[in-house]
C-alpha cells in the first residue's frame, strides 16, 4: 500500500478530545496511522502521495450503526404513511421481489451515497448478505454485517441460523478485517424467547455480537405486555440477551427502568432520530439515556423511513432534536454529537480499539471537508459548525483502512453511473 | 433583458397541483415566465440562451420568511449555552459592535449560502437597513425587508420608526419590486402596546405590512401574563395588531384559542422548527395550527440559532417534527411542506400573486436541481425525495425575476472569495 501524507488546514482528532490542531499532518502506513502530529517536512521520494489540503478539515470518518442498504431501491416509494399500512401494501410485497442481485446493487447504490456523506462503516442488517457483503469488499467500505433473523416459524428460524453461522464462517474478518458479522434477531415480537435463546448459544460459541430492533414503537411495548407481561427491554433482560454484546436499535419507548437496565448492561444503543420523527414513532429520551450513562451512536436506519443515509444530517437531528424536546438548549453539545456519530458508533459495532478516532496506531478510516463554502464561514468553532451547518456534500475524500475511496468528490472504487443505471432499472421491476 | 428557454428532464411547478411533468420547457421573457409546457422546438436565434437539463429538475424558487440575516458573522460564536446567557454575554455584546459595513458584507455570506440553497427570496428582520437593502440590489435576491424596532425606550421608539419611514421610502419597490419593506416591531416583550399603536398607524399610512417575533419562549407567555393579564396571541389580538397584514415568526407556545385566533385572522405563520430546537424554545405545533387553516410558511432565523439557511433542511424537519411530535407518519406530506416553503412563502410576504409557483405571467422566480446524485435515486417520488432526502448542494441552478443568480453551482452576481474573506475579518474583530 502507498505511504499517504495528508497535510490539511485542521485536524480534528476526535475521541474525547475534539479540540482543533491546525499546521499538523498525518502519515499513513499500511491502512494505519503512522504519525500525526505537527510537520516533519516529509518530501516525496520518502512518501507515495502528499494530499495537500490548505482550507481542508480532518476529522474520524461517520459510523452508521443501523441500517438495512440495500433499502435505498425503496426510498420513496412510500412515504406519509400509517405505519402497518406502509409495511403490509407497500415494503413488504417489494421486497419479498427482492433477489440477491437487487440487494448487491442497492447496498451499493447505499455505499455510493454513504462514501459521500463521509460514512466510513455501518452496521447492516438484511437478507442475501452475501452480496451485501460482496459489495463492501468491493467497494472498501467497513462493515458489520447480519442477517435479518425471524423466529415465528421455526423452521424458517432454524433455517436462518443455520445459514448465519454459514455467513459468519465466510465473512467475519473478510477484506483484512474489514467486515465483521453479528446475529441479527430482528426484534421480540418476531423473535419469541425460546428463539432468542438459541440465538445466544450460537453467538456464545461463534463469538459474535447480537444486533435487534428494540422498543421502537408504541404498539410493540403494547403487545409485548400482552404477551408475555414485560415490556420489550425487561424481556431481553429477563433472559439474559444483554449478557451477550447487544447492538439494540431503536429503543423509543422507554421508562425509567429500562434505561437504567440499558446503562446498566452497557448495551449499545442505535438512536435513530430520522426514521423514528419519519415512521411517527416518537421521540427516544437521548438525553436521559447519556444521563444514565447508556452507550448511544446513531444510525440512519434504510432510506425507506429517512429517506438518506446522511449521517452529518442524522448527528445535527440527534443534537438538535434532544435539545428541543427537553427545552434545554444545553442538551447534546456539539462535541457530545461527534463523538456519538464517530467513536460511539464503533464501539457500538465492537471494532478494534482505535476506530472512530484519530490517533497514532488507529486504523485510518478518515475524512476530509471543503471549509470553503458560506455555511462554513466564519471560522468561530468548526466543531460547531460540523454539528449545526455542515452537509454531506461538504465531505471531500474518504479514507477506510488507508485506501482512499473517495476523493475530489470523485467515487474511486465504485462505478458510480451503473450503480444508478442499476438500480433505478431494478426498482422499477421492483415495485411495478 | 435575454430570452431563455429552459429543458430540463422534470419540471414540478408547485402551488397546490405538485405534480410531475416531463418533455417540458420554461420560456422566460422580460423576467416572467412567458410559456410553460410541451416542448415547442424553440431554437437559438428565436432564444438568446437556452439551457438543457436533462437529468434535472426544476421548481419554484424557496421563500424563507424570517432570518435576521447577517447574523451569519455569528455562525457558531456560541452554542448549546441556557438562552440568557447566550443573549446576554455573547450576541447582544457582539452585535453592539457591528457597523454598517458589517452588515453589508455579513448579509452578502447569508444570500451566497442562501442563493446556493436555492432560496431566492427572504424576509430580514435586523439594523443598518440600508445596507442590507443595498446587499440585496446587487446580488438580485428578492426580498422582503424590515428594520427591528424596540420600543421600551420611548425616545429610541420613535427614532426607529422614523428611521423606518425614510427605509420604506427609498427601498420599497427598488429592483423593479424585487425588495419590499415591513415594519418591523420586534416582540410584544420590547414593543409594549402603545408603541405598538404607533407602529400600526403607519402602517396604514404607508401601507406596509408588520413583521414580528410571537410567543417564541415558554418565558415570553409567563412575562406577558404577568405584565398584561393575557398570552401574547391575546394580547395582540386584543389591540387590533391582526386587523393589519401581519408576519408572525415562531408561534411555539399556542393554546387552542390562540391557534383559532390566528387562523381566523390569517395571521402569517413563520415557522421556525430549527431555530426552535436548538435554542430549546420548543416544538411548535405545526400540524394543529395547519388543521385549523392557519396560514403557515417557513424560515431558517438567523445562523446564530440554527447555524445554517438551508430551507431544503427547514423543510424536512418541519416535515419530520410534526410527524415524530404527534406520532402520526401521515402529519404534513411531502407535497403539503413543500408548498410551506414556496407558495406559502411568498403568500405570507403579501407579495403578488404568482410568486411561489411556476406558471405563465408569474415572475421566473426557480431553482435547477441535479438528480443524478445517489440519494436522489431510484426516482420514484420526486417530490418525495426533495423533502426527505434532498440538500443544499443539489440545487444547480438559481434564477431571480428571469435573471441567473448561480449556474453549474457558480454565483455570478457575488464575489464570493472576496465575501469570505470580508466575513471571516470582520467576524474576528466584532467577537475579539
């Protein structure tokens, strides 16, 4: 791999210190961060490839810990809609068209989008994963992948573990560790306890994480009551699901309890304010979570309930949203924001100390914003700015794992034009 | 002025019918729009200019109807602090330095961000008039303009509106009726009801309408209470202020009377929902305010609370908000937000009739936008995608009155590196 040296106008280094580095650089060696600090004066000849970057910002790449891609075919296609209405006539009946070549071309029409909105991971859960996760070696995105698990029917359910711990074997630590796998129960009312253990006892063996939707909306609270006398986060924990590592999405409707049972057990909470303000699921109580001391990161969920992958969009929601909802202006400062969008969302994911960070020994997933534009002026705190004004279309070159795969605003890994052509023809078919 | 002809791939033309049309064209002649329909195979020599766009779409220009626009100089100066405090120890010390130069160059950074959003008209509220009147004659923003009057302070109310009388004499109607001017009475907590008198007795003579901030904070309602024994809805009712044609922003805290009043009234709605979260003042109730035929439209505030002027981010989260808010996926369709930020637009700046939409006779008020993009794919619900998935950067093409304010994403009518350089200058000193 080339020897890269960025040289850009600020460094923002994230984690917990999101304080501004400006005549700073950093070297890339091997997909990690060989140095960054103040300039050495490196010339090429020593280095492959010097990006100079003068009015440029740097900062952790976005992690999007919860979506379904591969969606993207649906954005639109149905949208001002009561919820089960929207499931059963709409999403539904389209995707039970969907085959495994419309999920490989909508993940990547999901990637093409994500990679220009400076997302440099994201969690999936959805169905024919081997294509979605060829997708991701291709395109050189990280990823953390699982298959949509219902246990309802338990043959079906058998048959989808069977096949996860297929796709666990092939895919977990593809592309140098690039793609990691989870078990993805879909949710407790569609997966009933009995299930959900048999679900653990894989995960205990196979050493992966468990991704779910949890507590989304009103109605499942309502029914989980009815069923089985808890609500949805007593019943996971009555189980035992947050013994295991447990990437919770969702998680709206809540009371005192089970936030605490959340912060507790140190369950990764996958807020996603887009899609839970678009399906009319209500508001999540973030900043009483965080309060708690819950583990929370953002996700966007599919582009059928957002309708982008835009995570800048997602993080200002997140912050602004919090803030109006409580009438506290305090709420969500904007470093807290970052931090949920970047590191929060990679230890979300499980991944490797290091990511969601920039930091010397870290792997180099990293992106790079154009500061040249009215929305980004004045200068008075660009960490504000990145929370509060800032655009997917600002990011300018996107780095994972030390390969550049965007830059110039250019896609480099991805066939941009047939991945519209693509997509656009299959949807068409898709929902005919 | 050069005829143009414009043919894109779709043309939605907005008011009430957002339907979608394709193999169509736009003549625009003298600054209105001349001929709108199937394409009649126009040729250069019949056309001065004409512009194709195949992959793009174009639609009415969008209206923000209530900024306080060089506040750009302020854009992330402080954020996430309690309300008072950040009046009081940030912006108001700051603004009171701010000198008419300031005002010019700081207002010329809010319309470079606002014309590459594809905002073609405003409504400011703010000082040194004069200047931003002069800001929008150069750069062919049409906009609708009102100096703030406080009037606590006798002697500096009637200052003010005698400085507003000589505004609206040199600026209404200039730019061939491009910049019409309001008074601007800032809030019934500075402008108690006598002084309010006064303002309403010019407004009669001089025909102009009001424009003005309206139970914005849950304090607003407690002081106004206490001091006057009514909610500031009341309290303007109650001394004839909606008998005149009345701009009111925010209208957060609203009991059900207050709602009925306004709508009865067909007081002017400017909704602000970022401002509104992120200084935790609230979330207005949009949808109730809708259903009971209140006449509501959109704007961003100023950058200080927001921290951007992107109406195409206004909109969605106008759209979002209701939805989430009430827990109704159904509350405020694509096609209803997208006529707040239009038609509705420039109905509540009591401008001619036409303006928000695109038909013939109407002033060629329209933006261009790129849709070969990935989060604008597939295509199935145009109108869809501009509300839930759409962003600033998407807007391509922008033209005020039949003349080009940005093509290709250039301005043409500002220079926009002497502009940030000017804005990032000034804004150092004022907040030194």
């Amino acid at each position: 791999m080339p020897k890269i040296l960025i040289r850009p106008g600020f460094i923002l280094s994230g984690g917990d210190n999101w304080d501004l580095s400006s005549d700073s650089e950093i070297l890339i060696e091997d997909g990690i961060i060989a140095y960054l600090g103040h300039c050495r004066g490196y010339v090429v000849g020593e280095i492959d490839r010097i990006i100079e970057g003068n009015s440029k910002l740097v900062m952790p790449g976005l992690v999007n810990t919860h979506t379904h891609a591969a969606m993207v075919l649906f954005r639109s296609f149905a949208d001002d809609m009561p919820l089960m209405e929207w499931l059963e006539k709409k999403i539904w009946p389209a995707e039970a068209r969907l085959n495994n070549e419309d999920i490989y071309w909508g993940t990547m029409l999901a990637i093409s989008e994500m990679i220009r909105g400076g997302t440099t991971c994201f969690a999936d859960m959805y169905f024919h994963m081997d294509d979605v996760a060829r997708a991701c070696l291709e395109s050189g995105i990280r990823a953390s992948l699982a298959q949509g698990l219902i246990g309802i029917d338990p043959e079906k359910g058998t048959a989808g573990l069977k096949q996860s711990k297929s796709l666990i074997s092939s895919w977990h630590g593809a592309g140098e560790g690039r793609i990691t796998m989870m078990l993805g129960p879909h949710a407790p009312y569609t997966c009933p306890p009995r299930y959900l253990q048999d679900v653990m006892s894989i995960a205990d063996i196979l050493k992966v994480p468990l991704h779910i939707h949890l507590a989304e909306t009103r109605d499942e609270v309502r029914e989980c009551l009815d069923k089985w006398g808890k609500r949805p986060v007593e019943l996971m924990d009555s189980i035992g699901l947050f013994a295991q590592r447990v990437l919770a999405a969702h998680c709206v409707h809540l009371n005192d309890g089970e936030i605490k049972i959340l912060a507790e057990k140190q369950v990764s909470v996958a807020h996603n304010p887009g899609s839970n303000l678009k399906l009319g699921s209500g508001i999540a109580p973030l900043k009483d979570l965080l309060t708690a001391g819950a583990h929370v990161s953002l996700g966007t969920d599919g582009a059928a309930s957002n309708n982008n992958l835009d995570m800048l969009e997602e993080l200002r929601l997140a912050a602004l949203l919090a803030k109006g909802f409580h009438e506290d202006p305090t709420a969500i400062p904007a470093r807290q924001a970052l931090k949920l969008a970047t590191v929060n969302g990679a230890q979300a994911l499980f991944l490797e100390e290091g990511l969601g960070m920039l930091k010397e020994g870290a792997p180099a997933d990293l992106i790079m914003l154009d500061l040249q534009k009215p929305h980004f002026n004045p200068h008075h705190d660009l960490c504000a700015h990145l929370v509060y004004a800032a655009a997917a279309a600002d990011v300018e070159l996107v780095m994972v794992k030390g390969k550049l795969l965007m830059e110039k605003r250019e896609l480099l890994t991805i066939d941009e034009e047939r991945v519209l052509y693509e997509a656009n023809r299959r949807a068409e078919r898709l929902t005919r």
